[in-house]
C-alpha cells in the first residue's frame, strides 16, 4: 500500500508483470523425486511419449518416477529458489534490494527512483517516464530465461 502511494504521490506510471511458471525458471538443487500415479501417469506420456518405457505398475496403478530439474509449486526449497533468482536477476539490472522489505528493490533511471514490488512472480513497477517501465519489464523477462 505504501509503494501505492508513492506512486500517487509522484505521478509515478505503472506497469504490472507476471514471470509465467515463474518457478520453472530456478533450477533445483537437491535430489528430489517426483511420484506420479494413475491418470497423472497417462497424461504425462501423452505430453511426452519417451515417459511410456518408464512407467511401472504397483499396486495396480501406473506409477511414473521422475527426478526433479527445475523448481516446482509444492515443493519446500522452490519458494526460496525462486526468490534468489528473482532478486539476483534484479540486482544484475543494477537494482538494490530494500533492506527493510525484501520483496521491494529501487534502482535511479534518469534521475529519478524506478521500483519494482512483487509477491511471488506478480511484479509492480513504477517509475514517473512510462518508457522506463516498458523496458524494465522487458529487460527483466529475457534475464530470466538466460540465466543458469
């Protein structure tokens, strides 16, 4: 609500962007597996046909084994992997990160203070040039996707 105001305030322009499978982009880093079974199984091999030679059959329903690259919603550490590429990808934009919120982070475009508040993949950004907006979510999603 502050970070609203402030945009009031300013005249700031505003722009909202969502990072899709936002999660999807962090890889993971334990060894995790995932235990699908039933329908699960038959939908994942009809997006993937190679999952057909590696389903198995217990208890009397197909159950798929698959280890984990990337991130997943359920998943405990995702949350936390998600955030430390979010904000590092932020940081490499040349943004510092609020010391006393951690979802906010400012950067000096032309002059004047450009921030970026966000819950999870749901971004606000804001800056009183409406270009600096429209380029700051266009930089931001490409860095995501390069990253390693």
């Amino acid at each position: 609500m502050l970070s609203l105001m402030i945009d009031a305030k300013e005249g700031r322009d505003v722009g909202t962007a969502d990072v899709k499978g936002a999660y999807l982009h962090a890889d993971i880093k334990d060894f995790v597996i995932l235990k699908l079974v039933g329908e699960a199984v038959d939908i994942m091999c009809q997006v993937n046909p190679k999952y057909k030679k590696f389903f198995v059959v217990e208890h009397g329903k197909k159950v798929l084994y698959l280890q984990l690259l990337k991130a997943l919603y359920g998943c405990v550490q995702s949350a936390l992997l998600w955030y430390e590429l979010f904000t590092g990808t932020l940081v490499d934009m040349g943004f510092k990160l609020n010391p006393y919120d951690p979802c906010v982070a400012n950067s000096q475009v032309r002059g004047k203070q450009c921030t970026v508040a966000w819950y999870v993949n749901d971004n606000k950004i804001s800056h009183v040039d409406a270009t600096v907006v429209t380029d700051a979510i266009e930089k931001l999603k490409p860095s995501l996707e390069k990253r390693p």
